[in-house]
C-alpha cells in the first residue's frame, strides 16, 4: 500500500523498523569504512595493506553488485537485507579472529556481500511504498538516516576503542542483531519478484543502460562521487597540512550535517517543482563547494565553514535529484537492479575521483588539485546537463 504524506510515513509499522534497521546497519557499515583501517594498523599491518583492504573491499562490492543487487528484485526486499545484516555479523566476527591478512581479506569479501545486498534493498523499499507525487521527499528522508547512521557510527566505534578493541567488535555484534531483530518485523514491500537466469540478469542490465536518460543519471552520479567521494578521503590530510586550523572532524561534521538536511530540503523541493528545476542549482553548487576546498588554505577557517556547508547542501541536493531521476525511468520490477547500477556508479566515482586526486596532488599540491579535480567534475556534470530535455525529466 502507498503512502500517501509525510505523517502516514512516519507512523506506518513497516517504515519505523525499517528505517530502525537501517539506522543501525549504517552504524556498521560505517565502521567497515573507517574504523577497520584503524584496527589494521593496531594488529601491525602497513599502509600497504590498510590501502590494499579498503580497496580489496570496495572492488569486490562492485563486482558482486551485479549479481547481487538485483536479489531484491529476484527474492524480496526482505530477504536480501536479512541476508545482509547476517553477513555482515559474520564478516564482523571473521576479522575479529582473523590469525592474517589472507584471512582479513577473505573476511571483508564476506562483509562486501553485505554492502552489495543492502544499499540498493533500501532505496528500493522507500521506491515500493512511495507515490509518485511524494518519492524524492521520502527518499530524502532516507538518505538522510544513512548520512546520520555514517556520522554517528565512527564516533560510537571509536568510543568503543578507547575500552578496547574487542569491545568494538562485540558492539558491532550486538548492533548487526539489534538491526536483523527490526528488519525482521518488516513487512515484504515487492510481491513481484521471481527467479531469474543468468542471461535474463544480462538481459535486465543491458535493457536498462539501453536507456538514455537513466545512462545520465548513472553518470552524474559518477560525477558527483568523484568530487564526494575525493573529500571524504582526501579532507583529513588536508586539513592537517595546514596550520590554524580547526580538525577535519569539525569539518567532517559541518559536511555531513547540511548534507542531511539538503537530502530532505532538495526531496520536498523536487515533488513540488520538480527535478529539471532543482537540479542545475544543486550541481552548480557542489562544484563551487569542490573548487572551494582549495581556498581553505588561503583563508583558513571561514573557508573551512563556508565549504563545509556549501559542500554538503549542494552535493546531498544532486544526489537526491540523480535518485529520484533513476527511480523515475526504471520499470517497477527492476527497481533494485537499478540502484545496484547506481550505487556501483558512487563505488566507482569515489576511485576515479581518488586517483585522478592523487596523482594530480603529487605534481601540484593539495589546494590546486582540488582545483583541477573541480574543474573536471564541472566540466563532466555541465556536458551531462546540457541536453536538458533529454537528460531531466
């Protein structure tokens, strides 16, 4: 059954343990992103091998999306985010007791099947219950729990380093049943779904990057993670590089919170005037917020706030416009498949954008590669929407 306002969203019985789980497998995922290269490093693993995890790791979720994004089409909602959050305890347990790196990695192919199943599950569910009339504000809603679940997880964990590492992973245990005990009492949202060949699956990919105006989609959301994506990773060093000024976690702080509130600002602006109105702003900010990261270093803090903000609002407000976009020209039983593509497309903005950053960086610093990597996502986003008509809807 739709739902129909923001008030019958928050009060339906299958919305509230969803979003409850969902919070909680973010507070996880969270950690497999930050907090596990900092445990590497206490267990004596080189910056070699903390790079070669976190990439092992992302590369493999990639890969196994193609297969495994689509689950929640073929088998339920439900199915595919209880069999992510079990995954994902197990994964957990595994590096916990994991005697070497061979067996660190073999854990983190099991934790990257989890983040295959879950991310495009969610988007999926909020597409399900949703009219049309009210889908970007609800799926900005959404977004905006994840980006909460993103920002609080890496304080709880760290929390839980500072008692010991152990108890982190035990948290983490206890946090991954909590999430299976609320998604468990979630209702099946897709009663559609059956079973699908290996070249019916082939089918469905080549069906949907066929079409031209999702294929925009997809790409700006590329576009988009290489700047994202970049800063997250990159913002911290940067900072540090500098003097006066205040720590990354603040900045980290400022990005994320206007972020959360523009996912659910550009949501409610989209139902009301639609994407094609909303989403050149949105893009024209971000990029100023991306060419803004170098003037950090030449006026310091103000800077530092200005960019955080302008940064977050812009790059949040896109994202929900290329979300709604790729819901909006995609059949109803491949919604899943879908957003599988789409969250390969941030996977792999976020390495594009990181390794065109670091080369560029080695040549001319910091400052002045943000200005060129700007300049490249500006340049990307604009040709994308210069054709409005057959981009946008």
């Amino acid at each position: 059954m739709k739902i129909i306002s923001v008030k019958d969203f928050f009060k339906n019985r299958t919305v509230l343990f969803f979003l409850t789980g969902t919070f909680f497998m973010m507070l996880n995922m969270s950690m497999a992103y930050i907090v596990i290269p900092v445990y590497l490093v206490s267990t004596g693993a080189s910056v070699a091998q903390v790079g070669m995890s976190t990439a092992f790791y992302s590369i493999v979720a990639i890969i196994l999306r193609v297969f495994l994004g689509p689950v929640a089409d073929n088998r339920g909602r439900k199915f595919s985010m209880l069999a992510s959050t079990i995954t994902f305890l197990i994964s957990t347990v595994f590096i916990w007791v994991a005697p070497n790196f061979i067996w660190h990695l073999f854990a983190r192919a099991i934790q990257a099947i989890s983040l295959a199943l879950f991310m495009s599950t969610g988007s999926s569910v909020i597409s399900d219950l949703s009219e049309e009339n009210n889908l970007a504000t609800f799926m900005g809603i959404y977004r905006a729990l994840l980006g909460l679940g993103f920002l609080v997880g890496p304080i709880f964990s760290l929390a839980m380093i500072k008692i010991s590492y152990d108890a982190m992973f035990i948290a983490n245990i206890i946090i991954s049943i909590i999430a299976f005990i609320f998604l468990m009492q979630v209702t099946e949202t897709c009663n559609y779904h059956e079973h699908k060949t290996e070249s019916s699956l082939l089918l469905d990919y080549k069906g949907l990057l066929g079409i031209r105006k999702l294929r925009k989609y997809y790409y700006l959301t590329i576009m988009l993670a290489v700047g994202y994506g970049t800063v997250m990773a990159t913002s911290a060093n940067y900072l540090y590089s500098l003097s006066d000024t205040w720590s990354p976690s603040i900045f980290i702080f400022l990005l994320s919170g206007s972020g959360m509130l523009a996912s659910m600002t550009a949501g409610w602006l989209i139902d009301k005037f639609s994407i094609k109105k909303i989403i050149v702003p949105a893009v024209s900010i971000a990029v100023i917020g991306m060419l803004g990261m170098a003037t950090i270093s030449w006026f310091g803090n103000i800077a530092l706030v200005g960019v955080g903000i302008i940064f977050g609002l812009g790059n949040n407000s896109a994202v929900i416009c290329a979300v709604t976009g790729v819901d909006s020209f995609t059949s109803t039983k491949l919604k899943a498949t879908s957003f599988s593509i789409q969250e390969s497309s941030i996977d792999g903005g976020n390495a594009i954008g990181n390794f065109i950053f670091g080369w560029v960086a080695l040549v001319v610093g910091y400052a002045n590669a943000f200005i060129v990597l700007g300049s490249i996502m500006a340049i990307g986003c604009f040709l994308l929407l210069a054709d409005r008509e057959k981009a946008i809807k």
